[in-house]
C-alpha cells in the first residue's frame, strides 16, 4: 500500500513538473511574440550582444563596409542614420599640364552613394574631427548601432574609443563593434571576412555573408595562386605613392605606405611582389622628391591620398616634372587604385586593390584578365546589381581609365 501511495506521488509530481514546464515554455513564447525575439550576437569585442529578431532601424559608424554590406544583403532599408559624410559627398579633381591647360575629373563618389538612393537625405551624427552627437543618436530610436573600429571617424585608439562605447551603451542601445584590420598587429585581408560574417549575423543572413566574405577572398586567391612561385630576385618593386596636395604643400612629395601596412600586406602578401620601401612604419609616410627618386620602384600604384589620383597625374601633372624620369613612369607602369573616399582600413573592394597592383606588377600573368569586365563582374557578383549599375560603380570610382586603355 505504502510503495502505491509512493508511486502515485512520485507520478503526480512530475506531471506538475512537465505541466510547469510547458506553461513556462508558453509565456516564454508569448514574450518573444509580443518583444519580436532576440538573437545573440558575438561581436570583434567576444561581446555576446542581444539584438532584435526583426531589425527595423539601423545607425551605423562605418567609411561604407557596413553600409555595402546592408545593401548587398538586401537590408539597406533599415539604414536611419550614419557616422560617415564620405558616404554623401560627390568629388572632383584637377591638375596642370605643361600646355598651360587643366586635366579634370568630376562625379567621383562613394560606392554606398550610388547604391543607397536616400543615402544623402539620412542623418549624420558624426562630422568628421569632432565628437558624435549622442542626442541625435538616440533621437533615431535605433534598434542597433553597429561602429567599425579603425574607420577615419572611429578611430582605434582605446581611450576614446572605449568612452564611445562605453556611452553609447548607456543609452540602453544594443551596441555591435567590429574590429577592423588595423585593429590587429598583425592586419591581414581575412579579418575583414570576420567582419562581414558578424554583420550577417547581426541580420540574421549568415549564409549569404559567408558567401560575400568567401566570394571576396577567391578573387584574392587568384592572384596568390598565379604569383606564389615567382623567384625572389624576379619580384619587381611596387610604391604605393600618395601624391597628397596637403603634403605638398608642406614641401613633400606625397606619401607612401611602407612595412606593417595593409597595403604593404596587399604588395607582398598577396601579390608576391616587394614593396619598395622597405621601412616598418605601420602608417603612411611623408617622403621627399630625393627619397623617391632614390627609391625608382618598377611600379608605382598611386592611391587614395586626400583626393583621387589618376595614372596620368605623375606624369602629365607640372608640379610632378622632376619625377618624370622614374622608371616606373618612363616604362608606363604606372596604375591607380578606386577613388575610395576616407580609406582608413579596406572595405569589400579590397580585392579590386589587389588585382590592380598585380596587374601592375605582372602584366603577363593576368594579361587574361580584362580589368574593366572584371570590374563589372566583382560589382554584380557582390552587391547583386545589373551591369549598368555597375558601370556606375566603376564610374563613380573612377575606374573608367582601365576601360580606355
């Protein structure tokens, strides 16, 4: 009888228990349908941050890798509020040839600009230099902030940079923060995909993510694979010059990225050339007509260095005559990179970069590869657009030169 009684306890008490358990299950349910759901998501920090299930209203502290990734993730809608005016403005450029007349380039723009058709009327938080306006942007009402550590308004530097995060927080808005390449001392093109990987989770399309972020690194594999064998003493030497106006002005000739740089990484990790100058800097550097003359690199691949610079510029340009017996610009070689407006740290054109300086450096082994179609190709194959946006893209880059030649 007592073993009966026991057995009728022991059963009566875990049906309670699975009772509990199911209403416990259920309000857990009905409190995810009234709040929408949560996911967790682990950001560069190793930070587990609890964001929406549906994400409607986005605020963004990026040069354009986050906002590039909204769009070719289909969620560019959701984009209230951004940290960057390089994402709005229109630029152009100028220089003087020795005919007395002015070589022009007007309609240069960033990638997100054509993208984003409302990009220019969203508001802007951040003005480049000063402090960001925590009002305004907790005014948006954003159901997540996502910031890029190492962008040109969102600096590496852990002081200010923890006191960012660290209001923002208090303001009681989930907070994602990626960490760029320049975060690392050892920066390679692969942290990037990281980045890309957590913002897909952030918006819950991790696979489609992981398709950009492998799509990106086959492009950069192509070209590791066809100069991995190439002799140390067969590698040409590439300078990737700046011809910077402001430094110029203060009596430089423009500004290169020497040892410990990504695009040092890019020369010579990459595309198995060398970079011709051989000094760790970590940043970019300040160099006279002397110390390039000095240097006569076999190619030079001139970049974004306050404002855009043609392949012509080095060569045609009068303030550049005494440059004009380089090797790399009496032999031709002599490219340029994307205008890419505050290019702080790499966004998803990273490996445009990569395929102009190998190109560059080994005509012969990417004579195959038509730059220009190319180029159309990467633009549809990562933001899914059809070729005459992608003509734009190349346009507003101004990569149009490729084309011509």
């Amino acid at each position: 009888m007592i073993q009966k009684v026991r057995v009728v306890i022991i059963c009566m008490v875990i049906f309670c228990a699975v009772l509990c358990a199911g209403c416990a299950e259920q309000v857990s349910e009905a409190d995810d349908a009234l709040n929408g759901g949560c996911r967790t998501v682990v950001d560069s920090r190793g930070v587990a941050v609890q964001v929406p299930e549906k994400i409607e209203r986005v605020v963004t502290v990026s040069d354009g890798l986050i906002e590039g990734m909204m769009y070719a993730l289909g969620v560019e809608d959701t984009l209230v509020g951004i940290g960057s005016a390089a994402l709005k403005g229109e630029s152009n450029y100028s220089y003087p040839i020795d005919n007395g007349g002015l070589v022009n380039g007007s309609g240069g723009s960033h990638v997100v600009k054509v993208l984003v058709e409302n990009i220019s009327d969203l508001p802007l938080f951040v003005q480049y230099g000063t402090a960001m306006n925590y009002e305004t942007l907790s005014s948006l009402n954003p159901d997540v902030v996502i910031v890029r550590l190492g962008s040109c308004t969102f600096w590496e530097d852990n002081a200010n940079a923890q006191k960012t995060i660290d209001m923002i927080e208090s303001l009681g808005i989930p907070l994602v923060v990626l960490y760029s390449p320049s975060c690392y001392n050892d920066p390679s093109l692969s942290q990037i995909s990281n980045e890309i990987e957590i913002i897909g989770d952030v918006f819950g399309k991790k696979e489609e993510a992981a398709e950009i972020a492998s799509y990106l690194e086959s492009q950069v594999a192509l070209v590791e694979e066809r100069t991995s064998g190439i002799p140390e003493e067969e590698k040409p030497s590439v300078l990737m010059f700046g011809l910077s106006p402001t430094h110029r002005a203060q009596g430089g000739a423009g500004v290169v990225y020497g040892l410990g740089t990504m695009e040092s990484y890019m020369i010579e990790g990459a595309v198995n050339a060398k970079n011709a100058y051989q000094v760790e800097v970590g940043t970019l550097q300040i160099v006279n007509t002397e110390q390039v003359l000095a240097l006569d690199p076999d190619v030079i691949v001139l970049c974004t260095a306050w404002g855009y610079h043609s392949p012509g510029e080095l060569a045609e340009a009068t303030y550049y005559e005494s440059l004009r017996e380089l090797s790399a610009v009496k032999n031709g070689r002599v490219m340029s990179l994307p205008w890419t407006p505050c290019n702080c740290v790499k966004r998803l054109e990273y490996p445009i970069d990569v395929m102009v300086i190998a190109k560059a450096a080994y005509p012969e082994s990417f004579e195959d590869i038509n730059l220009g179609d190319w180029l159309l190709e990467f633009y549809q194959n990562v933001y899914g657009v059809d070729r005459d946006t992608a003509e734009k893209l190349r346009t507003a880059q101004w990569m149009d030169w490729c084309v011509e030649e």
